[in-house]
C-alpha cells in the first residue's frame, strides 16, 4: 500500500509529431527500481495514446540518466530523435 512509481502524461499535437502523447514524469522510488514498474507505466500510457487514436509517445529525459536511457531504448524501444534546450528567463 505504498506508491512506489508515477506518471504524468498529455495529449498534444504540434507540426513535428502530430497527434501525440507527451510524458511529462515517469518516476519509480530508486529502491526499487528494475522490477518492472515503469515498463508497466508507459505500457500503459502507450495503450491508452493508442485506444485514443494518437500516433506516438515521447518524453525528455536528462543527459546523466543513462540507465534511464538503457531502459527507454532496449526495453520500451525508443528511439533518440532530438535534443531538448532550454534557457532560464531573467
């Protein structure tokens, strides 16, 4: 009876990708990680963007998450197609 991972996801559509879902937050407690809790998450969010009629998914992660990125490419077959940039306002 604990919360051990979480999600957060939209809908969007934009020129580049189209109709698509955005995770925003896909985060599993780092004591348990590697039990399957987030490939059930975004197997989730995948079957819902798909019952709802949108053409794919994508996220954002951080350059240092390697492990992160290990799991989006080898288990949920993810592919790298662009850079995210940003820059604070003063």
């Amino acid at each position: 009876h604990k919360i051990v991972a979480v999600t957060g996801f939209k809908p969007m559509t934009t020129l580049y990708y189209g109709r698509f879902v955005w995770v925003c937050d896909l985060v599993t407690d780092t004591n348990i990680r590697s039990k399957g809790y987030g490939e059930k998450l975004l197997t989730y969010v995948h079957e819902w963007a798909k019952e709802n009629k949108y053409e794919s998914v994508a996220l954002s992660s951080g350059l240092q998450r390697t492990d992160a990125h290990r799991f989006y490419e080898d288990k949920m077959n993810y592919d790298k197609v662009s850079y995210v940039f940003k820059t604070p306002l003063k």
